[in-house]
C-alpha cells in the first residue's frame, strides 16, 4: 500500500510541475517581459552609434558600448589609425523644418543681385523701384486678395528677370482637440490644428515672370500647371536662361520638372506620368547635372525603382541603373567623373531583397562597381571628398561588423568593431528567425521574421500574434541586429506567445507591381500573403495553433489590425488597435491621396467605418485624445457603428495622449487583452510593478 501511494503522490506531482511549467501569462512570465525591457538594453557590446565625419581633422569619429561603459573613438582613413578618445567632438544636430510661404502684403524688399532694383509686393502685385530713387513701378495690374502675386520674389542672377507666384489660395480646414485634463488648470482646454483632408480645396500657385528692361510681365502658358497638389519654389539657373519648379498633379499620377526660360516658353525638362501614382515624398529624386545640362531623375516607369538621364530639352539620353532591383537612395553625384554612388536592394541573389547594399555607376550606366555585398543590411557614412566610407552591416539574425572602406573599389582598409551579443544571449533571449514564403501570386517571395520566447518548448502549442503596419510607403520588418524590436515584440513573446511580422504585398520596396497592389484598396493590407505566411510557418513547425491568431498595430497598422477582423476574421480572431486611420476620408490628405487617389466611391469600400457591421472576434480600440496625425474621430466612427450594429467591443481611451500605440497603461492592456483571449487565462491582477519580483503565496 504505501508504494501505491508513493506512485499517485508522484504521479499528481508530475502533473503538477507539468502544468507548472507549459502555464503561459503567468506573473512570472510578466515580470520576465518586463527584465527584458529593463536589464537587457545594453548588452550588445562593440556597435558602433553616431558615426560621422570631422571636417576639421578629417577624421570618423563614434560610440560604443563596451563591457566596462560607453568609450568613444576616431579613425583617420589616411593612416588606418583608430584610436579611443575622451569624447565625440563636432557633433551637430540639424532640425529639419517644413517651410510654407505665407502670403503677406508688407513690403518685404528684395534686392537684384546687380544692386540697382529692388522688387516688392504692394496692393497685390509686383512692383520695382530703384535703388537711388523711391519711385515705385508697377509690373502686374491683376493682382487681388483672393488671387495675389506671393512675395517670395526671385530674382535671376542677372537681374534682368523677375519671377514668384500669383496664388490663390485654399480652404483650411480645422481639427478640434479637447484635452480635458490639462495640468495648467481645472476646465478643458479646446486645441486647434490646420489639418487639409482628401477632396479639400488646396492653394494654387502658377508661376510669374517679368521683364526688368522692358518693366512688364511676360506670359506663360498656365494649362500645364493647372489641377495642383503643390509646386516647389523657383530655382533660377546659374546663367539666368531660365527658372525651374517641380509641379505636383492632385492625384499624384503626374510629377514634372517644369522649366521656364526669359520669353515665357514653359516646357518639362524631367518627370513621370504613372497609372497609379508616383510616390513623391519617398521616391523623388532630382539632380541637375552642371546648372542643367542633364538631369538625373528617379523613376519605376520600367517596373523597378531606378536612375534615368535627361538632356537638357527633357528627352531621355539613357536609363542610368536597370534590373530587378530597387535603388533605394542616392548618396552623391560626382559632376566632373560623372558616376554616382547609390544604396540599393535586390541586386544580390539569395540574400534578404531589402538589404542595402551600396553600388558606385557612371551616368552612362556603365562600369557599376559593387562596394559592399556581405550578407547583411549595410549602412555607410562617408568622408567629404567620398573617398572613403565607415560601413556597418548586420541582419536581423546576425551581429554588427564595422570596416573601412575604399569608395573607389568597396576594398576593406580595415575592419573596425566586430558586435558581440554573447551576453545578451546567456540570459535566454531568442534570435529572430527570418522566415520565407510565398505571396498570393506562388511566385514573389515574401519576407518576414519570427520570434520565439526564452523559456520557447517546442512541445508547447503557442498562439501567433502578428504585429502589422502595411503602409505602402515602406517596408517594415527589421534587418538590423538589435535586442528588442518597436514596438517590444520580444517582451510579448515572453508571455506565451510566437510573434511575427512580414511584408506583404502593396507595400514598399520591392517592385512598382508589388506595391501597386494597394493602389486604391488599402484594406487588402496584404493579408492573403499574410495568411499564407503564416500557414507556411505553421506547417513547417507544429507547435504554432494557428487556431489561435490575433494581431496589432498603430496608425496605419491600427487601421489594418481592424480590417483584419473585418474582412478575414475566419483566420483573425484578436485584434488591437491603436490610434487607428480607421476611414482615410477623416485622415490627413498628403498620405491618403498618394495611395488612395482622388474622392471616390473606393474610400466608403476601403473603410473601417462603413464595414464596422462585419465585426467578429475578440477588439480593443486604444486611441489619444490629442492624437494631431490621426483624426480622433476616426475611431469615434467606428465606435459609433459597432454600437449601432450591437457588437461586442472593448476602448481605452488616454487623456492627454497623441498619437501611440497606448503607452505603458495602453501596453500593459494590450498584452492583458491576448492573454486572455489567446491563451484563455485571466491575467495578473495590477499590485505588481514591472521589474519587482512578488514573492509566490
């Protein structure tokens, strides 16, 4: 008889350790999320940060991190000498600010470059006057208040010509922000931004030219500016034959180089005129080679980002780069040897496509010199004369390695730091895995990665929580090595969870058809590559229950989370959402007529807010109340609607927040909400505070 007991106390005990040790969402597996969010951040010695490059002593200068602190040190690619030094020396920061010309009727004075003029605005129009005499001429006689010539006068460097803009000017519209618990006083505070939707009435500017000699204004065809999103400022050529702008078509399918020369003759020089869109903040590239002679321009009107040549009367002399590939962004243009030295992605066979590589070709498009092509995601930071580059390279899955390069030929001068994450890696952090699979089409490749908890069991079944941002304008999974991953995707690993990210179909940085995909219908989202992804994974580990999937995002990712559940909820079944763009109708026009186009019915289609009613699963919305990127009442809509259709639906709502994914209380829901809906346990109660071990009762 005891020997009997003996077995059933042994028995109960090994079913107890068991369940012990497969529990998932446990405190502990919260306070070792947190661990990693705390004692891990800095145990990835010997990476280089904040490489630049010393005018002065003509030297690269750099961080590390190292077992014993934080050690600074200078390279002179002369002598190949690096040594440690007291601190960085000569690092500057450069504010980037957006400028917009305001239309003012002062006298702001603009003086010719000879001396002998000075131009003005007055009453509207232009006028000169002398510069030893204060008598005033006027040059335009139609200028009124609602359609005024703009004081940022141009003059030609010559000074025989003048140019600006007669605008007329747009609607604003305004966004209403309540905070409702400021810390400056007990009421309300009602905030206010100017905040231009799809479909608003924008300001039209078309371009001016006058004759100083004859003191008159020369016309210019207007039709071939007409219909704007915005032009650029004039530039006047060196040798004062002409002026030049960029003009942008509403809708984004037209982008030209516009150049207008002392008679008034307006003519493109450069630009694309695309079926779907020309991506013009990400994927605008313009040099004017020796004050115009040619003009390189960037362009996918073959298929694949790439560098074109333009004669100086706008006919293409020769396509610079050409391939299966995509030049990701160009570094520096050498005039006088005529080449160019560009990031590119792609080129390599059998690598990741979106790793950069750099590449050095002449504007012929001949003699392409390939100056880095290690398997890693290559970033370079250059000298001034571009003889030389410091390059780091890592993967996602790999340490960084720092050289010195010759920008001539790639050949490494000297390698500088080699990364090393051993310490990082003792505490049981898991590398990501970078994964493969096929899109909807059976052919492209779509990348993404996969990460695994510390404690991971391949005996255990865990649920998949996919992180999502399908924004067009980019691609968004990793390639460099880091410890943890925006927005801490490792942490939530930690509580019992596989969690991926891919690049799916219409985003960025892979073919024009490869993003196309999401012209016009950003619901897709990517989500049947996705789908596909993660069923491919699935079937090469067991262990993933893909019964079991919920998936997150903030902004653009927080709209896609949504249509996850409202359009594939038969794969979807957990969804958050935060600070979504919910109905790209309510969000701002520059990001949302880039892909979307010109008002349609195809906006009500692609919303969450019209197809709020189709609603299944398990949803948290999070969303700031001072959120300026995304119009609140973006959420405020669909919130609306699934009462409406009676669903079931929960909402954090953050006073004083803008635009996040939630912040830590936000985080801390977020995680409380797939523990419960993915692993079917009540999370930890809240007496706990993130890094402090609780004692076991």
């Amino acid at each position: 008889m005891i020997f009997c007991y003996k077995a059933i106390y042994t028995s109960v005990l090994l079913i107890s350790l068991t369940s012990l040790t497969f529990a998932q969402g446990t405190l502990a597996d919260y306070q070792r999320a947190e661990k990693f969010n705390g004692e891990f951040q800095n145990k990835i010695y010997y990476t280089p940060k904040d490489i630049s490059f010393n005018k002065e002593d003509k030297t690269f200068t750099y961080s590390i991190i190292t077992p014993k602190g934080i050690k600074y040190k200078s390279v002179n690619p002369n002598t190949l000498e690096v040594i440690t030094i007291d601190q960085l020396k000569n690092i500057t920061q450069i504010s980037n600010g957006n400028r917009r010309d305001w239309l003012r009727n002062e006298q702001k004075e603009i003086t010719s470059p000879d001396g002998k003029w000075i131009a003005y605005i007055k009453e509207y129009n232009v006028f000169i006057k002398s510069a030893d005499k204060n008598i005033g001429i006027q040059l335009s006689f139609d200028g009124t208040k609602g359609n005024a010539y703009a004081d940022d006068l141009k003059w030609a460097p010559d000074s025989k010509n003048l140019a600006t803009f007669k605008i007329t000017p747009g609607v604003e519209r305004t966004l209403y922000l309540i905070e409702s618990s400021p810390a400056t006083q007990v009421q309300p505070i009602l905030q206010t931004r100017n905040y231009p939707k799809p479909g608003d009435v924008l300001e039209q500017r078309q371009p001016a030219l006058f004759d100083i000699g004859n003191k008159k204004q020369i016309p210019i065809d207007l039709n071939k500016t007409q219909n704007q999103y915005y032009v650029t400022n004039i530039v006047w050529r060196k040798d004062s034959r002409a002026y030049t702008f960029e003009y942008n078509q509403r809708g984004h399918q037209v982008y030209a180089v516009m150049e207008v020369d002392r008679k008034g003759n307006i003519k493109e020089i450069a630009g694309d005129h695309s079926n779907t869109y020309f991506m013009y903040y990400a994927k605008k590239y313009r040099f004017d080679v020796n004050d115009g002679e040619a003009t390189i321009w960037m362009s996918e009107r073959d298929g694949w980002n790439h560098l074109y040549l333009y004669d100086s009367n706008g006919k293409m002399k020769n396509q610079i780069t050409k391939g299966d590939w995509v030049v990701k962004k160009v570094i520096y243009v050498d005039e006088k040897a005529k080449t160019i030295i560009f990031e590119g992605n792609g080129m390599e066979r059998g690598q990741d496509p979106y790793l950069v590589q750099y590449y050095k070709i002449g504007l012929d498009g001949k003699g392409l010199v390939k100056l880095t092509t290690e398997n890693g995601n290559h970033s370079a930071v250059f000298n001034d004369d571009y003889s030389t580059f410091i390059d780091t390279y890592s993967r996602i899955d790999k340490t960084s390695v720092t050289v010195l390069r010759d920008a001539k030929t790639g050949k490494i001068l000297k390698e500088i730091e080699k990364s090393n994450a051993d310490e990082l890696l003792k505490t049981g952090w898991k590398l990501p895995e970078v994964f493969t699979a096929k899109a909807r089409d059976g052919k492209t490749d779509i990348w993404g990665m996969v990460i695994r908890p510390s404690n991971f069991d391949p005996a255990k079944k865990y649920p998949v929580i996919e992180y999502i941002y399908a924004g067009p304008h980019d691609s968004f999974v990793p390639k460099n090595f880091v410890n943890d991953i925006r927005p801490a995707l490792h942490e939530l690993a930690e509580l019992g969870f596989i969690v991926v990210q891919c690049d799916g179909m219409g985003t960025s940085n892979r073919s024009k058809a490869f993003q196309d995909v999401s012209y016009k219908n950003l619901k897709d989202g990517g989500f049947t590559d996705r789908i596909l992804w993660i069923k491919a994974l699935a079937k090469k580990y067991n262990y993933l229950d893909i019964t079991r999937v919920g998936i997150f995002g903030n902004s653009a990712g927080g709209q896609n989370s949504l249509a996850a559940l409202l359009f594939h909820p038969e794969f979807y079944k957990v969804a958050v959402s935060s600070s979504g763009c919910h109905d790209n109708r309510m969000d701002k026009i520059s990001w949302n007529e880039q892909f979307m186009g010109i008002l349609g019915p195809h906006y009500a289609e692609n919303s969450n807010v019209d197809n709020a009613w189709r609603l299944q699963g398990k949803l948290l919305l999070i969303l700031g109340e001072l959120d300026d990127n995304v119009d609140p009442s973006s959420t405020y809509q669909v919130i609306n609607q699934l009462i409406k259709h009676n669903k079931n639906f929960d909402f954090l709502f953050v006073p004083g927040m803008k635009h996040s994914l939630g912040g830590d209380y936000g985080e801390h829901k977020r995680r409380d909400f797939f523990v419960k809906h993915l692993l079917g346990v009540d999370p930890p109660e809240w007496n706990w505070k993130p890094g402090v071990t609780i004692p076991k009762s």
